[in-house]
C-alpha cells in the first residue's frame, strides 16, 4: 500500500489532549508529521470535526497548541491535518 503523505511520520506515544467544541480530551498521539498526527482517542469525531491538539514541546511542562482538521476517523481515533506545516 502506497503511502499518500506529502510529509514523514515520526511514531511516538505522547500522552497529551485535545480540544473540540465539546470540551477538553484524553489522547495518546501515535504518530506526528509536520502537517498532520493520528490521534488515539476513545472519542468519536466526524471528518471535518476542527480540534485544536496540544503537542508535548521539548521545553519541560510546556506544548505547542496546533489546530487542525479531522480528516478521517476510525474505531481507535483520527487523523488531524494541521492547518500550518509545523518543524521538528
């Protein structure tokens, strides 16, 4: 299967949360990219879904907070397409 990113994922298990219309959210991010990240949620979001996901920084007890877009969903959580391009 042929990988449709325009951007690298790197894998990781970052807990973390995430904010939606509906409140404030548990999550695990499995995998991060500078445009997008899967997010491990028990939530169900449909695609099309704004959320704004608040990335663990390299700075101790901070995070950068990335809004995004759900763009597809599935039974263990989302894919969020960051509306600007981040750089690790």
């Amino acid at each position: 299967m042929k990988n449709k990113r325009k951007y690298p994922r790197k894998f990781c298990s970052e807990s973390s949360f995430f904010a939606t219309r509906y409140g404030l959210h548990e999550c695990f991010i499995k995998n991060i990219g500078n445009k997008g990240a899967f997010i491990e949620t028990d939530l169900f979001l449909p695609e099309g879904n704004v959320v704004t996901v608040a990335v663990p920084s390299i700075k101790k007890n901070s995070s950068i907070k990335l809004k995004g877009k759900v763009v597809w969903t599935d039974q263990y959580g989302f894919g969020v397409e960051f509306r600007e391009a981040i750089h690790f």
